[in-house]
C-alpha cells in the first residue's frame, strides 16, 4: 500500500519507542485492561499515535468490557480494513489510512446500533480533547 505518511523503519522506531513500534508497526497487542484509554471517556478526538491522523470521536467510544478501548464506528476514510487469518482466526484487522500504523481490530458484535465495535490498542492512538 502506499500512504501519505512515508518514514524507514529505524525512523518509525526512533520516533514511536519500542513499545508502540511494537504494535503500529508489528501489529502486536497490548494485555487487555491495561492501556492508557480503555477506561477513558473525555470528549475529543482520539489520533494515530504514529502520524497524528484523526481516527476516533470520542462520542462513539463505548465500554465493550473487553479491555481495550471500543468505537462504533470510525471517522470516515480514515481507517483501512484487511483480512487478517493470523493466529488460526479470521478476522478484519484495522489500519491507520494515512500510515499504515496497526490499530487493531473490527468485529460485528457491537451492542450499539451500528453493531460493530472497533478493537483498539490504546498505544496506536492518542488523544487530544
């Protein structure tokens, strides 16, 4: 894919840490319960933590109890869907439109209306109120 933001590896790296590396750039995970915005519910915009891209209102977050934040739906065009079949599952992985930065995952079992609930690592985004 080709995307608006364009950086090398060690540049991702340097300016991500290795922790948010790790997941943008490697699609890891975080451990459920533990990120910075699972339980967070200020109004504002949440942002890929690697380009800055607006992602998320917060009016569409909700608490999946879970352990990693959830939204119903996103900002449109900016987030990019793929099939994903690691880890013996198949699912829809979710991606930032502008980077390519890993965010997580979509699923079809939200409660709301839309029911859908994005899965986020709360390292591959960021808020701003």
């Amino acid at each position: 894919m080709s995307y608006k933001v364009h950086k090398t590896e060690e540049e991702w790296k340097t300016e991500l840490g290795l922790e948010k590396y790790k997941i943008l750039r490697q699609k890891g995970t975080e451990f459920p319960n533990t990120g910075e915005y699972n339980l967070h519910f200020k109004k504002g915009t949440y942002c890929c933590a690697g380009c800055g891209e607006a992602l998320f209102e917060s009016s569409t977050k909700f608490n999946a109890h879970c352990g990693w934040p959830s939204f119903d739906k996103s900002i449109p065009g900016k987030v990019e869907y793929h099939k994903d079949t690691t880890h013996g599952m198949i699912r829809t992985e979710i991606l930032c439109a502008s980077c390519g930065g890993h965010l997580g995952h979509v699923f079809d079992d939200g409660p709301t209306e839309t029911g859908i609930r994005y899965c986020v690592n709360s390292l591959s985004i960021d808020f701003k109120e």
